[in-house]
C-alpha cells in the first residue's frame, strides 16, 4: 500500500512539473476545434481510405462496392457498378481535395502534413491507376461511366496543377493523357453530361495537348441556352428541382470557361455572376441547424451540394451579401451534421450509401461506393491558406439563423441575366 501511494505520488509530481507534457497535450486536446480543423481532418478521414489503398495498389482488393443494381430488377438496366466503382472514387477524391494539395508544401503544421500526406499517395496512387500491370490500374475505356469520373478526374488535375500534374512523372502524365482521349467514344447523354466533354477538352488545352474545340462548344452554347434565370440552369431543357446545378453544372461551366473563354467573349464574367447568386441562394437553404433539404436526386452526395458555394469562397467571388465568416460558419455546421452523424462510414472508414448516415434505400441505380466520394468538392475552400480571412474572420450566424432568431437579416433579390 506504502509503494502504491509513492508512485500516485511520483505521478502526480510528473504531471505537475511537467506542464509542457502529458497535461498540456491534454488540455490541448479539450480545446474546441477551429472550423479549418474541423474541415481538414473531416476531408482528410473521407479520402485516406481511397488514396492509402490506391497508392498500395489495394483498392480493387479492399473498397466495398455498396450498390443498389444488382439487388433491384428494376434497375437492370444500369448493370453492376463495379467496373466503375474505382475511377469514380479516384476521380472524384482528387476532383474535391485538389485545391488544398494546391498549397505550398508544409510539413510543420497538422494540417501541412495531412495534405502532404495526401498529396504523395495522389501522386502515387495515380501512378499505380495508370499502369497497366498494377493491380489497380483504370482504364478509362471500360464503358459510359467512365466519361463522366475522367471528367472529375480532368477538373481535378486542373485546380492542381503545380503539386499534383506537376509532380506526376512523365510516363503517368502521358498515360492519362491516353486514357482521357479514350472517353472520345462515349457520346455523353443531352444534359449536364455535355458538360464532362467539355471539361475533358478543357484539361487537355490546359496541359499543351490537342483538344477538340467542338467538344467544347455544343456543350457551353446549349448550357447558355438552358440557363432559366436567377443563377439556375436546367438540366436539360425542363428544370428539375436537385442539386446538379452544384454538383456538375456550374463548377465546370466556370473551370471550363477559366480556360477556353477566350473563344465565349463576355460569357465567362455572367457565369460567374450567376454562380454567385447560387451561392447566395445555397447559404439561404442552409437552416438554423445547419442542414440542407432532401431534394431531388443523389441526395448521398451529401456535400457536394455546397461545391459552388465553396468554389465562390475559394476564388474570393461571393457576393457582397454574405460575410466570410457567416459563409465558412453556416458550411462548417452543415459538415458536422452530415459526417459526425452515426453510420456514414463504415468500421474501415469507408463512406456508406446516405443523406444523413446509412440510408442504403436513397442509393440510385446510377451510383455506388464510389460516386459517394463527389461529397469532397464541397471542401474546395481548403484550398484557402490557413492565414486567409476566410479562415480568420470572426465567425457569424448566417441568414437563416438570423432571421429565426427574429434579428436583422439582409432581403434577398434575384438577378437579371
């Protein structure tokens, strides 16, 4: 008993003369997380299972491949998803965590070194999907699908282009090259699909190769002539109510534009001023409690419906509106609602099929683990340094928290063409 109360003693003594120790890194650790933190590490536990396997050429072997296809006749026509499962979240991971890989290398702070570690399994993963002796190499031939996560891919090499294009050897880059041009046999469907012909037109005049400037053109004419007003496009010629116009249409309409605008003279500067007035319409929907409503299709894209919000903050384009800091508060609340919610990853960190945790019964017939992973280009604003006022800006109650608790909040008016 006497020896038991010597060492509580001696440990007490240790934690006490030892500030800078154990108690601190406790303390430390009580401390409520930064909105930056919270992003950072949500972004960081989404793609790690993605980019960890792919660089180890163990992707094909270890991602689950959660579909509804195969188990619904009535979706017979979409086949098993398998075949595409791998580009989709490859595709789609880089697409959404390309603007932070974008930022100088730094490996003193946590958040420096997630993203460093993210960026040396890109480069790694992408150097096992392009070998074509790899376990996990991708063909981008293997079927329609495929032109749409080249077209992720393409947007995501392109909002990388220093760290990531840059630091691919010369064999990857000249094979995905290859594979892109592959998706030239896939004539995309009359909707938000033209847009992904485009944007792979578009990486390939932005990296020196031959593009088709038609390609390019049918797609950004037809999405003009679609345009419905107030920041909205259709999807096609009838308007659907979802999220499409954040998930596809807008972000490669301005990443499109941003190279090929030189041949669309004055149409650039309206796109962006429509995609903001989307911006300013999506931080409207955010509630109180930061959530979003369930509408439309592909709902299990999460935060993906957020992209052109964050695009807008990342290219220091919102409106005059909206603050930084009531923008990066409403989007941290909805990142917390939709990624600590129980069940929205499985017990190997995988992302589950769900709008708010496991809702399998929400999976489309067109979608499977794979697609699940678009959710990250709703972190475009991590692309932001650290010391950015996005980031440093007090934080603020964004409009729909205002004007529930009966205070001032700015009237909303909807812009001309």
């Amino acid at each position: 008993m006497k020896s038991m109360k010597c060492l509580l003693a001696v440990a007490q003594a240790a934690v006490c003369i030892l500030p800078d120790g154990w108690a601190a890194r406790k303390k430390q650790a009580e401390l409520p997380k930064s909105d930056r933190e919270v992003w950072a590490e949500t972004a960081y536990k989404i793609a790690y299972p993605v980019l960890s396997n792919l660089a180890a050429g163990t992707l094909h072997a270890n991602m689950p491949i959660e579909q509804r296809g195969p188990s619904h006749p009535e979706y017979g026509a979409y086949g098993d998803r398998t075949k595409y499962a791998y580009l989709e979240a490859l595709g789609r991971t880089i697409c959404g965590i390309a603007p932070w890989l974008e930022l100088s290398v730094d490996t003193t702070t946590r958040d420096g070194k997630m993203r460093k570690e993210l960026l040396d399994l890109s480069i790694r993963g992408l150097r096992n999907a392009m070998d074509t002796t790899s376990a996990d190499y991708i063909s981008f031939a293997v079927g329609y699908q495929a032109l749409v996560d080249a077209a992720h891919l393409a947007q995501g090499l392109m909002r990388a282009p220093k760290n990531l294009w840059g630091g691919l050897d010369e064999a990857t880059r000249e094979r995905i090259v290859y594979e892109m041009k592959q998706t030239r046999k896939v004539r995309p469907n009359v909707s938000n699909w033209l847009m992904f012909t485009a944007q792979i037109e578009a990486f390939l005049r932005s990296v020196g190769e031959e593009y088709d400037q038609v390609r390019v053109d049918y797609p950004v004419r037809q999405m003009n002539a679609w345009y419905k007003g107030d920041g909205v496009y259709g999807d096609g010629e009838p308007f659907h109510w979802d999220y499409y116009n954040s998930f596809v249409i807008q972000p490669m309409l301005i990443d499109v534009l941003g190279v090929m605008g030189d041949g669309f003279p004055g149409l650039r500067e309206r796109v962006l001023k429509r995609a903001a007035r989307y911006a300013e319409v999506t931080e409207r929907m955010i509630s109180p409690e930061g959530t979003i409503p369930p509408l439309g299709r592909s709902l299990q894209y999460r935060t993906a419906a957020l992209q052109v919000l964050s695009q807008m903050a990342l290219q220091d384009r919102l409106p005059k509106s909206l603050s930084k800091g009531q923008v990066r508060s409403a989007m941290t609340a909805v990142i917390r609602r939709f990624f600590e919610q129980p069940g929205t990853f499985d017990s190997n960190g995988w992302l589950r099929i769900g709008f708010c945790g496991a809702q399998p019964e929400i999976g489309e017939a067109y979608t499977c683990t794979g697609s699940l992973y678009l959710c990250l280009t709703g972190f475009l604003a991590l692309g932001l340094p650290e010391d950015d006022p996005f980031w440093t800006a007090p934080g603020e109650p964004w409009t729909s928290r205002r004007a529930w608790s009966g205070e001032p909040f700015p009237q909303d008016h909807s812009i001309g063409d």
